[in-house]
C-alpha cells in the first residue's frame, strides 16, 4: 500500500514538472502564469495577496515566464533586507516555481522585538482610539488585527464562570475577504473583556471591505502622543510576554496563543525589554563601585 502511494506521488510530480516544461514553452509572463496555475489553488484570499505582492516586489510579475530560473529568483531575494521578509518571500518563489530547498534554500528569519511600554501606557493610549476594543482583544485575548476585527457577540461562550472566545474567522487586510483564521482556536478571556463584546451593537460590527490597516496607521498617530510605539501585533506579543513575566506554564501559553507547539510561542512572542537585560547584568562589588565612582567624576 506504501508503495502504491510513493509511485502515485512520484507519478504526480513527474506529470507537475512536465507541466511546468510546457508553460515554459509558452511565451507567457508570470503574472499571466499566476493566473493561471496559482490563482485557482487552494490558498487563503491573503496568501494570494501576499503572493501577488511578493512577485511584484521581487520585480517578477512583468517577466516572460520562461526567462525564471532559480538563479534569478534567488538575486531578487537577496535585494530584502528585512531577512523576516525574505523568509516568507523564499518559500513563496518554492511554491508557484515548484523549486526545492536545494535551488531556493530555507533562510532563517529572526524573532521580532519590541521594547514593551507598561499596561498603564498601553490603555491610556488605547482609551483614547475609536478602534478601543479591537485594540483590548489584541492586548487581553492575543487576537491577531484581522480576528479582532471579526469579532461578534456570537463567538463569546460561557463555561460556568468562565467566558471562552472562539477565533473561528478573520478580515484580510483589504477587509474584503472574511474566512478563516491563520490560527482556530479558543481563548480564555476577562469577564469583562468578555462583557464588552456581548454588548456590541450591530453598528459596531466591521463592515466588509474596510481596511484592517486603517487600525495600524491610527496607532502610529496615538503613539505619537503617548510618545510609544504600540501597534496591533505589538500588542499579541504583550499579551505573550505578561503571562511569561507572570510564570504562566508554557503550555498554558501555547493554548491562548493558538500555537501548535510551545517553541514558538516561547521563542517568537515572549519579549526581553532592555530593562530584563539590565537586570541580567552582574553586579560588580562595592569596592569596584567606588573606584568607578572616581573614573566618573573625572568627566563631570
């Protein structure tokens, strides 16, 4: 029965690369490519998106298809300096080129940081924004922009005394598509966090086709005020790194934070401030203090 299945997914993918050699004879551009061969697939309406503004990125999309090589794929590649960027851009080029890890390798992307602002300075900021509560369920539920901005009384569900929210759908970027989460899942929430969205009106719903992004440019304008940097996806990691701060086991914050496995919600979202590496620093004996002391003064 194994090796029936390896001989179908062999014969598979010799038809696919045979496929591939025939497009190639044709005078077509990638983007026509696209079209044809990507646009049908399976994928979220978000990751065709994100697929269409890589091609144009990496200046691919105008090119004859026949003219793509790995070589030149991986030039482009080389052009992103934003080494989480080009991560995501290396396994979409695998993907619609049908190349593997040996033409097109895995690069490692790196765990983004933020240097955190404290609870008080991230909800006197909030307060003050028309998108308040999209903004709490991103800081108190870890809910990525588009899933806050989906959120209906329906999904909240009570167990006891305790109020779970369920993350079943999410607006892409454009706020055109409304499917499903990058991540589906519960998560345990505050009563009154849980309150807040029993008592949404219809007219505080997101409406279809109203950017996501509109919330990320309003929090550039508030952090300027605060004199912070917040944005939505800021605020995932704050909820990730609070529980850490607090001992919460790993697995329990793997569970609200939707992940498949520990590693990452402990290597991606749990934070180090500066403040935890001054507190990382080792502490030099008082004899030694004093003679720095002297060094100072001289500089004064």
């Amino acid at each position: 029965m194994k090796l029936v299945k390896t001989i179908h997914t062999l014969f598979d993918s010799f038809k696919h690369i045979a496929h591939i050699h025939a497009m190639k004879g044709k005078n077509m551009k990638v983007s026509q490519y696209y079209e044809k061969e990507i646009s049908n697939k399976p994928y979220k309406y978000q990751t065709k998106q994100n697929i269409v503004k890589c091609l144009k990125k990496l200046d691919l999309w105008d090119q004859p298809y026949k003219s793509i090589t790995p070589a030149l794929c991986w030039n482009r590649l080389e052009g992103i300096f934003n080494q989480n960027t080009k991560r995501v851009y290396a396994g979409y080029i695998r993907n619609i080129f049908n190349y593997d890890k040996s033409q097109i390798p895995v690069i490692m992307g790196f765990a983004k940081t933020y240097d955190l602002p404290t609870a008080e300075q991230l909800e006197s900021c909030i307060n003050r924004s028309k998108y308040r509560l999209h903004l709490l369920l991103c800081m108190y539920a870890g809910l990525r922009i588009g899933e806050a901005c989906a959120v209906v009384p329906q999904q909240i569900k009570k167990e006891g005394h305790l109020y779970f929210l369920n993350i079943d759908r999410a607006y892409s970027q454009d706020g055109l598509s409304l499917s499903s989460p990058k991540t589906l899942g519960r998560v345990l929430i505050p009563e009154w966090l849980a309150f807040e969205v029993l008592n949404m009106k219809k007219d505080d719903y997101w409406k279809q086709g109203r950017p996501t992004k509109l919330i990320t440019t309003a929090c550039g304008s508030l952090g300027r005020v605060e004199k912070i940097k917040i944005n939505p996806h800021m605020l995932r990691h704050w909820f990730a790194t609070d529980m850490a701060r607090r001992n919460v086991p790993p697995h329990i914050i793997m569970k609200q934070m939707r992940h498949k496995n520990v590693q990452t919600a402990m290597a991606v979202y749990s934070q180090v401030n500066n403040a935890d590496l001054i507190n990382a620093m080792p502490t030099k004996p008082s004899a030694n203090k004093q003679e720095m002391a002297k060094v100072v003064s001289l500089f004064n």
